[in-house]
C-alpha cells in the first residue's frame, strides 16, 4: 500500500486537488489550496507512519473551516491506509 500510496503523491497536481474539491463542493481558497498541497508532499509518509503532529503545523497555516475539512477528510479515509 505504502508504495501505491508513495506513486501517487509523486504524481499529484495542485489541480488534482483542485478538482477534488470542486467534484466534492468544498470551497477553500488559493492559499489554503496550495498549503494543502504543500502539506500533502512534505508530510505523508508521517501520516501514513502514524504521526500526526504535522496536523498541528497545517492548523496554523490554514483557515479554521480548511483545518476542519482536511481533519474530516483525514478521519474518513485514515482506515483506508492501516
């Protein structure tokens, strides 16, 4: 799973994440769009390793109601990846 996992973040755009959020209806700005997607590059393999600390530096980055999404979407699919 790790490297699957791993092959796709290689290849993920900022309009990948875009797109997830339009299909999806969340509205986030530019800003918070590309700190997500900053985030996601720099600190998966921590997730996926269990640490969540890095969700403690996304929160100061981003607006309240993002912080909020991206924990949500977090909650939703974290059984996916153990």
């Amino acid at each position: 799973m790790k490297y699957i996992l791993k092959n796709y973040i290689n290849r993920l755009t900022i309009n990948d994440i875009k797109n997830y959020l339009d299909q999806n209806n969340y509205i986030v700005s530019d800003k918070d769009i590309n700190t997500i997607y900053k985030f996601i590059k720099r600190y998966w393999e921590d997730i996926y390793n269990k640490d969540l600390s890095p969700f403690q530096q996304i929160k100061k980055e981003v607006d309240y109601s993002t912080y909020n999404l991206i924990i949500n979407l977090y909650n939703k699919y974290k059984d996916y990846l153990y």
